[in-house]
C-alpha cells in the first residue's frame, strides 16, 4: 500500500491507518512540512537527508522509520 497515492497528489495534514507512509518523492522539506502528524503507521520510507525534518512531524503508534 503506497498512502502517497497518484505521485503529483500533495500530502498535507494528518496522515493514518497505512502499513507503508512512502514519502520518497518528497523534493523539499517545506513539502514534508506540510505533514502536521502521523499515527498508525507500520514503515516510513523517506531520503535520508529528510530524516531531521522527520523527527519533528508529531507520530504516534509508528513501528519503523
């Protein structure tokens, strides 16, 4: 399951309920910034350069990013 859907949607908001949040085509931590919290997520796949910006997105019940 890809939570990003079609790869021009933009995320914004509360993400949820998904085994696998890819966030690899994020470009930019403004767009990364608009993720204001994730909850019951199992994976996170993101760049490793996006993985600060990560830890301040609030998270609950994530198994692995």
């Amino acid at each position: 399951m890809n939570a990003t859907g079609p790869r021009n949607q933009e995320l914004k908001g509360r993400i949820s309920s998904v085994a696998v949040l890819d966030l690899r085509q994020m470009k930019s931590v403004d767009e990364l910034c608009n993720i204001t919290g994730i909850s019951a997520v199992g994976v996170i796949l993101l760049s490793d350069s996006f993985q600060g910006t990560l830890a301040s997105i609030p998270m609950k019940s994530v198994v692995q990013s």
